[in-house]
C-alpha cells in the first residue's frame, strides 16, 4: 500500500472523527480529532518529502495563508499575546488542514468518500446525545438540552447535525453504481436521525439550518424514479410520525417553539448585547481589531462572539475581515461555477454554514475548513473536466490520483 494511500484513508478517518470530536476526551484533553490530525499530517509531510510531490496550491489557500499569517501579527497588539498566541497555533493546525485536504481529495470519488466520513461521524454525534438522555445527563439543565459530550455544547452539535442534512440528501441521491445499497439507506435514515439530534439538542439556529438542508434534500428526490421517490418519501414520512410523539415531551424540543418569538421580541439568548460591546471595541479598534482569540475581554460577560463574522472583524479589524471575505468570496465562485447539481448542494451547504455562523463562533472550528475545502476541490473537478486534452493531460501528471 503506498504512502498516498494510507495518508487518504487515515484523512478519511479524521473527517469521521470531527463530528463528534468533543465527546471523548483523552488523557491530557486532546480529542480523537486532534490526535487523528498529527497522524494525518505527519504522514501527509513524509508522503510529500519522499515523492517530491504537491499539489499547486490554489488561490482559496493563498487566501487562507494571508489571513492565518494576519492572525498571528495580531499577536503583536493583543492584550494577551500568549493566548492569542496559542489561538494562532489553532488556526496553523487549520491551515495545515486545509493543504492537506486540498492535496488529496483531487476525484470525485474522494470528495464524496469526505463527505459520507462526515455524515458517518454525525451519527456517532447523535448516538452520544443520545445515551446522554438515556444516561440523564443534559449539558445544560435549563430545557435540559443534550450533546454528545463534555467538550461539544448542544449549540455546536446541533449546528454539526444540521450541516449533515444536505450532504446526506446529496450523498443519497447521487449515482455511485460502486457504492453499496446500504450507504444509500444510512444517508436517507440521516434525515429523521438528524430531527432527532437538533431535538435533542434544543437549538434553535440549527433547527432553522436543517430546514434550509431539507428543502435541497426534497429538491433531491426529482433525480430519483417516480416509485424510488414515493417509497423514500413514505419511509421518511412514517419515521417521523413515529419520532414526533417521542420528542414532543422534551423540554429541549419546546424551546425549539420559542424560535419565532425569540427572533421578532428577544434578545437572541444575550447575544444582541455582546454583539453591541463587541462593536463598540471595535470602533476603537477599526483597522487592525483587538486580536486573535480576544473577543473576550471586550464583552462584560467574557464570552465568545456566538457570530463568526462579528468575532473577526472585532478580532482581526478590518483587515482580518476583508480577508475573510475573500476566502468565502472565492469558494462562493467556486461552487456557483459547478455543474447545476453540485452547484446547488454547495450553494445550500454554504447557506446552511452562514445561518449557523451567525449565531455560533465557528470561523475556526475543523468542519467550517473541511466543507470549504471540499467545495474548492470540487469545483477543480469541475475545471479539470472543461479543460482541453493538452492542458488536462500535463495537469494529471501533476496531480496523481489520492488513491495512487
């Protein structure tokens, strides 16, 4: 088994493990996930340094470079550089993450292998909420809201099952004569699971994102045959008559109800008041912010921004937006640029990760950087494949396949 192999499939583990990295942890505090990723990357540099062999890096992780280098100039400006310090090292590991994932994942097949690692790990998430509410221990005791561990809050789990719906609804309907039946099963059996989860975790932002995910996941079954799109619209139906009285007693699942009332009369569980402390620190700070991982010790509360795009333009000033925006700027290109099916689970996907960044702080976390990663890799398929023969034939030789 060569170097490249062993590489992709361990990577293919580490996306597995993401969902649910926050529900064990190992002695010392790392996750599975963080473990998994020293193993991928030093695998990943010996495969690089014995075959002399990297991909061309694309301008997404050029991008991605600037604003992880930025991150760590803010250390020079931070009222705590140490921790801002350590918070860069994060984002090194993501940038890391990043190259590697560009590097291998250069078919379609391995960017729809990542995706179903994804869904895959999801389940594990959702079992974990649920032995925690069989096992009578919510995370948060208020509306007794449930997550798959200590280190995963139901906020965060449920914003990773809500990110799976529409890649299990496109998984499901995608043609893989090679792939077994029983992927197919799991993908639309994802669906009813994943009400499940965002029940169990009572989280409203996830709630609204699966709806997103489920109106691509109906706009997914005109691919099927007329009597392949009934029986999975009987079998979801019929599953979800059966989950609703099991869910309707839930606290958590009540607090979902609050969802209108909280938008239109709320204060969005307090966020609206760090948000306003967190733009008023950043008219002081307009151009270059208060630094990485500093969001903190501008807000009375001393918390998170709980909005992606806040903490980094609070954080990283203008700059360090700007350059976030054109991160996400160019894989909206990139997805808007595929074939019309891709085009619409990326854009989906996309909006999905939008409506729960703006209520969660989710710019550094490992599966905001998998999806946006994939979405560049898939659109070089796309590229690859209106490219004349000459130039595909030179690429190729470039780029060898990741299962080599």
């Amino acid at each position: 088994m060569s170097v490249r192999r062993i590489v992709y499939w361990l990577s293919l583990v580490l996306i597995f493990t993401i969902p649910w990295e926050g529900a064990v942890r190992l002695s010392g505090g790392d996750t599975t996930a963080k473990l998994m990723g020293y193993a991928v990357a030093v695998f990943w540099l010996l495969m690089v340094v014995t075959t002399g062999r990297l991909r061309r890096p694309t301008a997404f992780l050029v991008a991605t470079l600037m604003f992880v280098v930025w991150n760590g100039l803010s250390v020079f400006w931070s009222a705590d550089p140490m921790q801002s310090l350590r918070h860069v090292l994060t984002w090194v590991q993501l940038l890391g993450l990043a190259f590697i994932l560009w590097d291998l994942y250069r078919t379609r097949a391995g960017v729809l292998a990542g995706l179903q690692a994804y869904v895959l790990g999801a389940y594990v998430a959702i079992g974990g909420a649920v032995a925690n509410y069989f096992g009578s221990n919510p995370f948060y005791t208020h509306y007794e809201r449930f997550g798959p561990g200590e280190a995963t809050n139901p906020d965060g789990f449920g914003f990773i099952v809500a990110l799976g719906v529409p890649v299990a609804s496109y998984l499901a309907s995608s043609a893989d004569a090679t792939k077994p039946a029983l992927f197919k099963v799991l993908n639309y059996a994802y669906i009813p699971a994943a009400f499940l989860g965002i029940a169990l975790s009572g989280t409203r932002t996830a709630a609204i994102a699966a709806v997103v995910g489920m109106v691509f996941g109906l706009a997914s079954l005109t691919r099927l045959r007329l009597s392949a799109r009934v029986t999975v619209l009987i079998v979801l139906a019929t599953a979800l008559y059966f989950l609703v009285p099991v869910v309707q007693p839930l606290r958590s699942f009540e607090r979902l109800g609050t969802t209108r009332t909280e938008l239109t009369q709320g204060d969005l569980n307090g966020r609206l008041d760090q948000w306003r402390e967190g733009l008023a620190a950043f008219a002081q700070h307009p151009i270059l912010g208060v630094g990485s991982n500093m969001y903190r010790s501008v807000n009375a509360l001393g918390k998170v921004a709980h909005n992606s795009f806040i903490s980094v333009l609070v954080q990283l000033g203008l700059v360090g937006f700007v350059l976030f925006g054109i991160i996400l700027a160019i894989v909206l290109v990139q997805a808007r640029g595929q074939p019309k099916w891709e085009r619409s689970f990326w854009l989906t996907l996309l909006v999905v990760w939008t409506i729960g960044s703006s209520t969660l702080t989710w710019e550094h976390r490992k599966s905001t950087w998998l999806f946006l990663t994939l979405a560049v890799a898939s659109a070089a398929l796309t590229t690859r494949r209106t490219t004349g023969p000459a130039v595909r034939a030179s690429h190729l030789h470039e780029v060898p396949s990741e299962t080599g």
